[in-house]
C-alpha cells in the first residue's frame, strides 16, 4: 500500500476503490446513501455501541445534512490515508480502534 500512497494517480484509484466498496456494505437499503440506522448498525456487527456511533457519524457528516454520500465517504477515506489532523474526519471513521 505504501506505493499506492506515493503515486498519486494510483492513490486516488485505490482510495476510491476501497471507499465505494465501504459504501456497498454501510448503505444496506442501497439508496445512494448512509444514513445514520445504517451506521449504527455498521458499527454494531463490530461490536460498537450506538452511542458512539452515533456521535462518530456526527462528525463524519461534515455538511450536517443527516446523510453520508458517496463524495463525503471519497473525502473521508482521503483524510483517513493521508491527513495529518487527528481531528479531520477521515481519522474519525476508525476512531475507536485509533484510542
């Protein structure tokens, strides 16, 4: 994966490949959309609570709309592989194995 993550071309390519594969399983109503249920219940077959993610999907929705789409999920998966922020929402979709 490190050279994926150097070529930017290639990056791009994988990222998107991985995110729309995210976007399959988190979307189970296959409405084009994650919605937060769906989240919760994402979350859940890992054995997270839905509390916590509730609260992560909250940051996840970065225009608060109630919805993640596609172009959110693209965005986040960019800022979870590349972002130095431990704060930006890339970083959050995996927090709970990140603390």
């Amino acid at each position: 994966m490190q050279v994926a993550l150097e070529d930017d071309e290639r990056y791009e390519a994988e990222v998107e490949a991985i995110t729309n594969h995210l976007f399959t399983v988190f979307d189970t109503d296959e409405d084009g959309k994650i919605g937060p249920y769906e989240f919760v219940d994402f979350y859940g077959v890992f054995g997270l609570g839905a509390n916590l993610a509730r609260s992560i999907f909250v940051e996840l929705d970065t225009n608060s709309d109630g919805i993640i789409n596609r172009e959110e999920l693209l965005e986040i998966g960019r800022q979870f592989y590349r972002s130095d922020d431990p704060g930006s929402a890339g970083n959050m979709l995996f927090r709970p194995y990140g603390v």
